[in-house]
C-alpha cells in the first residue's frame, strides 16, 4: 500500500468523505499530502467532507504568510515544520501563557536543517537571551572606550581641531546625510525638512567633536575614525578600531534587539567570511583557529573580544568572560545533536571562550 492509500485509509477512519474517491488527494503530491494527514490530526477533524477540508487547508496557507495565527493553528504549523511535540498540553501552555510563537520560529526559519524538539526551541530562546545580554553589555564596553579614546586623542593633540573635524567629516558624508541623522534627536522633519530645535542651534551649526562623539551610535563613529586614523597612520589602537568597528557595531545591533542571535549567522561557511585583513591577522596571532573564523557570529564575537582586551581593564574584560563561558554552561541543560550547528557553535563558541591568548 503505497502512501497516500494509507492517507486516504486514515481520512476514511475519521469519517472524511470524497463524491470522487478521494480525487483530490491523489492530485497531491506526497509532501502535501502528508500535511494534510497532519492538519486533519492536529485539529482533530472528523465527519467532513475532503473538498471543505482542503479549503480550509488552503485558506490557513493563505493566512499563514500573512496574519496571526491562533493556538491550534500554532501548534499546527510547528508539526508540518518538522517540530517534534512530545507534549501536547505543555506546548499549549507555554505558547498561550509565554507568547514566544513569534520568536521560536525564527530559529526554524533561520536554520531549515536543523531538526527540533519543542523544549529545544524554549532553551535556545533562553540561551539566545543570555547571550545576547552578554554581548551587548561588551559591546557597550567597548563603544564606550572607543568614545573615551578617540576623545582623548582630540584633547591631547594640539594638531587636532575637534570642530574642523566635525566640519570635514560632515562635508564628505554630506550625500549620506550623516549630520542630520546624528542630531535627528535634537530636532524633527516638517514638510520633509530638518528642523533643529532652539536650544541645539547654536551647537548643530558648530558642533564640536565632544558633542557629536558622545551623542551618537558606535556605527556613525566609524567616519571620525576613517578620518583620524588618516591622520595618524601610525596609530595601531587606531587602526585596530577602524578594522573592526563594523563588524563590531553590526553585533551591538543585533544583540540589543530581541528578534534573536541565534540565526544564520551560526551556520559555518566553506571560505573565512570578511574580516579586515589587519584583524583577520590580529586573530590569528592570538592563536584564533582559522576554522572559527568561517562562522559569522563567532568572527564578531572574537573581534569584540580582541577589542574588549585591549581597550578594557582586565578586570572588567575578565568579568564578561566569565559571563560568556557561563551562558556556554547554561547551553549544556539540554542535549543537541552532534551533528548539529547549534551544537557546532556551541562547541566553536566554548574553543574561543578558552583561548588563553584572546581572552586572557
């Protein structure tokens, strides 16, 4: 009995009837016809007839890409996805009372490999939060380090003028409007025209460095060191800055927003992905394996170490290590295949965390 006999044996068990013997299973393809096996189970339907089954099949498709879906619908679309559900009762309960719908299927999503159970999907929604915690609070670290270094450099040199290098910065980057998204909180858009607001007039027309340096993000920093270390080329804390204030940036980003770490960014690459050359040796003389650089999150997770040991004290360097291998140890309360790439990452991960040249 092939198996969409059996799928058509199973509908007749529940009271599905077909005016033409089941016409429109047989038109399925097996992929399809196997999901409509699974939403007959899921929703426990019985005593229909298969033509308004399969309307209801194709409309929740519709609503699927689209709209919310409802509990059951929810627990619907985890199964079809290959999501084991080995409790019924808990599943609902955690998905009525947690609302974490939304947000665990972001790691089905970004890992379509990847085989899951539901408890999988609670821990690595926890383990995501811890270490996006982590990340963020050393990423704040160095973002604030940076700022107190390029600042220095302004205020001990005397060929350095801090106006004329907001001035100049702001002139090459006029085409990016980069001086109105940095003050864009000290004043608003009218009819699709910046206004500053009175009481910053007076500095957005003569912002000095001091102002625009500790009034912006770590990723509008970048042209003020694209032009300093101009300036200095000799400057090694700089140029290691310039290197990896992307990379670094593109992580305080990530972790500061709730929609998950844990994405494709894990997922290991065949060649090394882009690192600035000047980093990528920066690593690897820091004894960091090659290999772990084939990983997206793991590179900007070294970068940020790399950066975090030399611009921090040790004591507050050693704190956010201890942090990390701890969201490593909280990793371990659940089994994830050998094969897998969250086990994979967590292992790459751990290797890092116990580099004595990087994060000593």
């Amino acid at each position: 009995m092939d198996n969409k006999e059996q799928i058509k044996n199973f509908l007749i068990s529940r009271n599905i009837s077909s005016d033409d013997c089941f016409k429109e299973v047989e038109g399925m393809d097996v992929g399809s016809a196997n999901d409509l096996k699974k939403y007959v189970e899921c929703f426990g339907i019985k005593d229909e007839k298969i033509e308004n089954i399969i309307g209801y099949y194709n409309n929740y498709f519709l609503k699927a890409k689209d709209s919310k879906l409802n509990l059951r619908e929810q627990i619907y679309w985890l199964m079809i996805h290959g999501v084991i559900i080995n409790d019924e009762k808990n599943a609902r309960e955690f998905l009525t009372n947690r609302n974490y719908f939304y947000k665990i299927i972001h790691y089905i999503k970004s890992l379509p490999d990847e085989k899951f159970d539901f408890t999988q999907l609670i821990d690595l929604s926890t383990i995501d939060m811890e270490l996006r915690y982590v990340l963020l609070k050393a990423s704040l670290d160095v973002e604030h380090a940076i700022k107190t270094f390029l600042s220095r450099i302004i205020t001990n040199s005397s060929k350095h003028d801090g106006y004329k290098i907001v001035s100049d910065v702001f002139r090459d980057k006029a085409s990016d409007n980069l001086k109105q998204k940095i003050f864009s909180p000290f004043g608003s858009y009218e009819n699709g025209l910046f206004k500053i607001n009175d009481e910053y007039e007076e500095i957005y027309n003569h912002p000095s460095f001091w102002f625009v340096i500790e009034n912006t993000t770590l990723g509008k920093v970048s042209p003020f060191v694209t032009y300093l270390s101009k300036l200095s080329p000799q400057n090694t804390r700089l140029n290691m800055i310039k290197g990896s204030i992307y990379n670094i940036s593109k992580l305080r980003n990530k972790a500061a927003h709730s929609n998950g770490i844990l994405n494709e960014d894990i997922i290991k690459h065949q060649e090394t992905v882009s690192i600035d050359d000047h980093i990528y040796q920066l690593l690897r003389v820091n004894k960091v394996d090659k290999e772990l650089l084939k990983t997206p999150l793991i590179s900007q997770i070294a970068i940020l170490m790399l950066l975090h040991k030399d611009l921090t004290s040790e004591k507050m360097h050693y704190h956010r290590i201890e942090e990390l291998k701890n969201v490593i140890e909280r990793s371990r309360r659940k089994e994830y295949e050998k094969n897998s790439t969250i086990y994979r990452f967590i292992s790459d991960l751990n290797r890092l965390l116990t580099n004595q040249e990087l994060m000593v």
